[in-house]
C-alpha cells in the first residue's frame, strides 16, 4: 500500500485530494498538515468527512512528514512550496506539487511573474504534469509540476491544432470562466457571497494573469515556435468548474467534421478527455466532481475562425484529480484508478 502525504490539506484541493484519495484502493493516507488548523482532526475542518477521515493536522516539519510517506502532495501557495519540496527530494521521496513553483522552465520567467526561485536547480528536475501531452516524461519523474486550471483547459483544447500546425498562432485568443474555489478558502473580500452573487466578471485582463506564461509556455512547446496569447479570465458566481471558449484563425480552409475527427484521433484512448459531436457544446455541469475533459472543437466558415469550447472541474481535472492521475502514472498503477467516478448533477 503506497504511504501519502498531503502537504496543505485544509485548503479546497487538500480536500478534493482526500477525497479522491480515500477510496483509492492503492493509497493509504498518513500524514496532512495544516499551518493554520495543526491539532485538529481533519474532520472538523471539513465535516464532510466525519466518520470517514479522522487524521490529526499537523504543523509543517519536513522530516517527519517524509519518514511517513512514501509520495508527497504539496498543495500550497506558491514560495511555500519551493521552501519544502527540495527537503522531500533530498530524502527520496516522490513530490506532485500543486503550486505554480515548479511549472515554468525558466527561473527568470518565474521571478517575473511572481519572485525570485529559491532553488532553480530543481525546474529542470521538474516535468510538467499533463498527462495527454506528457506522458513518457510522468512515468519516471520524481518532481512533478500539476498544471494550473486555466491551463489545463486552454492547453488540452489547443494541443491538436497546435501539433498539426493548422491555426495562425499569432490569432489565439481564450476567454475561460471559474467557479469561486479557484480563489481559495482564505478569507478575501473578492470572493465573499454579496461580492460574487448574482455577477459575473473580467479580471487580470491585459497579459497580467500569472497563468499567462504557463499558457504560453506549453503551447509555444507545442507549436514548436514561440507564442503569445490573449489569455482573459472571467469570476462565475458558482462553486466550481471552467470553461474555456479559444478562437484561433485557421490557416486554410477546414471544416468542423474534419476538425472533430482530428480531435478524435489525436485523444483517442484517451481515458479523460471526451470529444464531442457536431452539435453539443461542453458545460461545467457536465463535468463537475469528475477528472473529464469536454471538448467540442468548430469551425465558423463565415470567418474562418476555428473555435474550441472546453470544459472542466477546477478542482478536480484542474487540480486534485490530475495530481492523482499523475501519482498513478508514477507509481505504475492503472491511470484511472481512483478516477472512476462520474460527474455530480444536477
């Protein structure tokens, strides 16, 4: 049985990760912390684990939380990360960070958007976490990067057009929309009930998103050439999920049912990603509580434009659930094991 520790678990994807983690039949969780709750069970945190998970929170001490673990999740802010992770290295253990801080390639990018990296070194020990693009690289890792949320939606609707080369990359443009966990659970004025009900709105807009350089990142990788995009967010007024609308001009005549079939193809087998038909259009309630991708790919003949619709649970495909599918990879377990689970709706 693999001993987990979860670094961070009173924060919304510590929860998502106990969750899933719970009724995985290979992982047993030994050890949470929690700065702000150590001394508490877990439960009174999050009462809807009574009677299912009663695990002490502990306060953050590197050493003892290896000597219980086999792999480590660190699901904290960004810098707190990087302050621990490199200890769990040094101690051998498996670490599937969930923080910005080992995303980008380029410690200079990273200092850019956010601060000088603490240990550099460990980005190029580092592989990015999407599985339907990274695969090879996953299995023998020992540092994986989780990929953002906006990201993993922008990236998994782009990668087919981008490895075919049929779009002008200079045209990309993605309009994605969260649900409010994507803020955190510490206590913010911008994600209070009377802030957020019953409105709807645009921010970091103007290249100011820190997601932006991990977009762009990616699919400059992709495309084989650098890129940039035009990367704005959007707040929705409900719990969770994403949807990402990305316009791309195409650079030759194509229709939708060539565009589907290419999206088809370059996922098939893929166990999370769902394609769909000529027609249908992805929605957050469709995918929410699950580790599915839904995306619907078009063509809008009357302006050449190429437009992806994608669709994911922030906490889950974005976060939680790609952490796990990326531990299973790891430690050579079925890829969906632990994942099984069907969208919640209504």
């Amino acid at each position: 049985m693999l001993k987990v520790a979860i670094v961070g678990a009173s924060g919304y994807t510590g929860l998502e990760l106990i969750r899933i983690l719970h009724c995985h039949p290979e992982a047993m969780l030994t050890c949470l912390t929690s700065e702000q709750s150590a001394g508490k069970r877990i439960s009174e945190v999050f009462p809807t684990l009574r009677g299912r998970c009663e695990i002490l929170l502990e306060n953050m001490e590197p050493v003892r939380i290896a000597e219980k673990a086999d792999i480590i999740f660190t699901a904290l802010p960004h810098k707190a990360a990087m302050e621990v992770v490199p200890t769990f290295l040094k101690l051998g253990k498996k670490v599937i960070d969930l923080s910005a801080d080992y995303r980008l390639s380029d410690p200079a990018v990273y200092g850019e958007w956010y601060e000088p990296h603490l240990n550099p070194a460990n980005l190029k020990k580092s592989v990015y976490g999407l599985p339907e693009i990274r695969r090879a690289k996953i299995k023998g890792a020992k540092l994986v990067a989780n990929p953002g949320c906006y990201p993993t939606s922008i990236i998994l609707g782009l990668a087919p057009l981008l490895k075919k080369g049929l779009i002008d990359i200079s045209s990309i443009i993605a309009d994605s929309a969260s649900g409010v966990t994507g803020a955190g659970r510490a206590a913010k004025v911008d994600s209070l009930y009377c802030e957020v009900n019953e409105g709807y709105k645009a921010y970091g807009v103007g290249g100011v998103h820190r997601h932006t350089p991990e977009i762009e990142q990616e699919l400059s990788l992709l495309a084989g050439k650098q890129l940039k995009v035009t990367f704005s967010p959007h707040l929705v007024p409900m719990d969770r999920g994403i949807l990402s609308t990305i316009y791309a001009t195409a650079n030759k005549a194509i229709t939708t049912e060539k565009i589907v079939k290419l999206y088809k193809e370059f996922y098939g087998g893929e166990p999370f990603v769902r394609i769909l038909t000529k027609g249908n259009l992805p929605s957050t309630a469709f995918v929410r509580g699950s580790n599915f991708c839904d995306i619907a790919p078009l063509v809008d003949a009357r302006t050449g434009r190429i437009i992806i619709v994608s669709a994911i649970d922030n906490l889950v495909k974005g976060a939680s659930g790609q952490a796990v599918q990326n531990m299973n990879i790891i430690c050579g377990f079925p890829e969906t094991m632990g994942l099984e689970g069907l969208p919640v709706f209504p």
